[in-house]
C-alpha cells in the first residue's frame, strides 16, 4: 500500500491485522483482501474476487463545456457516482471558463484526485479518465457508436432522448456532449449535426449545466442497463 493508503487504514479506520478490504486495481478486479502490517507498512493478502456489480454496460463518455469552481467539482464528483468512463472537458464560445487556467497541472491534479474519491466512496472498481481540456472544434473527432448532443433549444417532443436511444438498442460507447452555462450557439449545434450527432432534449425546462449532464447520464444508464433485459446469471 502506498503511504497515503497506511495512513488511512491504520491511523483513520484503525484498521486491525487480518480485517477485510476491498481493493480494485483498476483493471475492473474486485478483490477481498486481508490486512497484514509489516513494521510502517501495510499490505492486502488477497482472499478472494468477487463479482464487480459497479460498471454500466455502456461506456459512457462526458464532454462537458467547461464551468466554474464548485459546480464543476460537484459535477465531477455526481458523474464519477453515475458511472462515467471518461470525461472531456471543452471549451466553446460561450464558455466563461478559459483553457490556459484550466489547463494548469495543479487544477488536473485536484480534479483526478475528487474523481478519485468519487470512485472510493461509491465502490466502483475503475477509475474515471479525465482528459485534458480541449477545443468545441475537436469534439467532432471523437469516435463512438452513437454521439449526442443535449441541446437546451431542441423539441422537447420531437427530439427525445429515448426516442434516439431506441434507434440504438446496444451501442458501446456513447458520447454526450453537454454546454456550458452559456449554451451552445446555433453554429456550434449546426457543426456537429453536420457529423452525425443527434440532438437531443432533457425535457421542455431549461437545466443547469450539471443537472443537464447528471440526468443525461442517468438516464442512458437507466436505459441500457436498469430497464434491459436481466442477464441469465442474475435470475
Ligand atoms: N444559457 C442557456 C442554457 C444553457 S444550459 C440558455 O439560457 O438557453 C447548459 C447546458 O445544459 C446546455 O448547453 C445543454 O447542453 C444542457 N441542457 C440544459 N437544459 C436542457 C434541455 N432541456 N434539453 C437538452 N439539454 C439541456
């Protein structure tokens, strides 16, 4: 164990020798492990694995117009709960948010290590992957089997998300784009329609840039996962 990790054991959960643990190891291993201490440091002497019921079906990828301070800590921490793989965070023309603040090393270690917590606290067995900030012009390039765009101004009727998802029984990556406070320009939808991202609406309210990509990610988990068929393993 690192020594950030014997710290928390021994001297915050005043862990004994021979208790059980948990530990992932970010290969999508869950693992049942003894605690032995060994003078200063602590080890995990691995009992057995258990199943890992923490990962959705689909992998799902956030590119989230960039926000400020604690809102975006807060939709960092609500998407790694909500099962994201990856998140990408952009910067568009309305974005208040500037790349060179957030490209700082510092702010990327903070984030990783909120995401990280995230991960802890909600058992899951992978870590998510933060990408480096990037332009609205690069978000075209990113490959996935489907790619949608929640948009505050497309028809709530019309334009539903569940109606997209339908057309796409069992994709495996999906990507979600979702704006910043500002919104996205008509320009900017225009463009990545124009390579094949499907406009969606969350409903005929307008919602706040972190509810907006939460409920997304909920409800796509909800779909493919939640409300699927059961797999023959869990009846
Ligand atoms: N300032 C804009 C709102 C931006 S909301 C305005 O007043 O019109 C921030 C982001 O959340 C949007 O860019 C969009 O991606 C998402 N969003 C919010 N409400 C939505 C809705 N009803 N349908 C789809 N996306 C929505």
């Amino acid at each position: 164990m690192t020594k950030e990790q014997t710290h928390h054991i021994r001297r915050v959960m005043r862990m004994q020798q021979g208790d059980v643990i948990r530990v992932a190891d970010n290969s999508g291993r869950v693992l049942l492990a003894e605690v032995e201490y060994h003078q200063e440091e602590a080890a995990a002497r691995v009992v057995r694995e258990v199943r890992d019921r923490s990962r959705t079906s689909v992998e799902l990828i956030l590119a989230q117009g960039m926000i400020k301070g604690e809102k975006w800590d807060y939709l960092l921490q609500k998407s790694a709960e909500l099962g994201v793989a990856e998140i990408i965070p952009f910067v568009s023309s309305r974005c208040v948010v500037k790349i060179k603040d957030e490209k700082s090393e510092k702010k990327i270690v903070r984030w990783n290590k909120i995401l990280c917590e995230a991960c802890e606290q909600c058992k899951r067995s992978t870590l998510v992957r933060l990408q480096p900030p990037c332009t609205f012009s690069q978000l075209s390039q990113i490959d996935a089997d489907l790619r949608l765009i929640a948009y505050e101004d497309a028809d709530c009727k019309s334009e539903r998300l569940c109606e997209v998802l339908r057309a796409h029984p069992s994709p495996k990556r999906v990507l979600m784009v979702v704006g910043s406070e500002g919104g996205f320009s008509a320009d900017e939808v225009e463009a990545l329609t124009a390579s094949g991202f499907h406009r969606v609406s969350l409903g005929g309210r307008i919602l706040r840039a972190e509810t907006a990509a939460i409920s997304l990610l909920n409800s796509i988990e909800f779909y493919y996962d939640m409300a699927g068929e059961k797999d023959e393993d869990d009846i």
